[in-house]
C-alpha cells in the first residue's frame, strides 16, 4: 500500500514540475519575444532586416511541442496506459510458453 501511495506521490510530483517547467518556458517565450521586439524594431539591431520574426515564429513552434509533450503525450501515455501495455505483452508472453510447451509435449 505504502508504495503504490509512494509511486502515485512520485508521479504526481514529476507532472507538476513538467507543468511548472512549461509555464516557465511561456513567461520566458513572452519575455524573450518582447526583448526581439525590442531589439529589432526600436534599437534597430539586425537592420534591415526583421529577424525577431523568424525567431519569435521558431520558438512558438518549440513551445507548442512542448505544449503537446506535456498535455497530450504525456496525459494519453500515463502509468496506466504503460502497466496495460506490461499485462497484454505479459500475456502474450505466456501465450507463447504455452504453446511451445504444448508442442514439446506432443513429440514426446
């Protein structure tokens, strides 16, 4: 009971962080992406050329793997799904000794 409760705790605990990790990486996309701005446009750094857009764009399309690793993967690939997957190659497994004993039987 006490590591069934122990591993529920751990998981728990690793999802949160994985969120925390995500939110931190948001705040830093929005930071960041006002800095580019910033940097571009009114320092005209990079000119004449629009850099911080390509940037701003690239980094979006990390945060939204990020967005789906974290609320989709993560959520559809859950313990449960893992021990069902371990029970059905287990089973499988078996299967298979039985049917090998089965024909190691029937030579002899």
């Amino acid at each position: 009971m006490e590591k069934e409760f122990h591993e529920r705790y751990e998981y728990a605990r690793n999802r949160i962080k994985e969120k925390k990790f995500l939110y931190y990486h948001f705040i830093l996309f929005i930071v960041g992406s006002l800095f580019m701005y910033v940097a571009n446009e009114l320092l005209e750094y990079g000119l004449p050329n629009l850099w911080y857009k390509w940037a701003i764009v690239v980094w979006f399309f990390l945060l939204i793997l990020h967005f789906i690793r974290i609320y989709i993967i993560k959520k559809f690939m859950s313990k449960a799904w893992e021990q069902q997957q371990i029970e059905h190659l287990m089973r499988k497994q078996e299967k298979k000794i039985n049917q090998l004993e089965s024909k190691i039987n029937s030579k002899n």
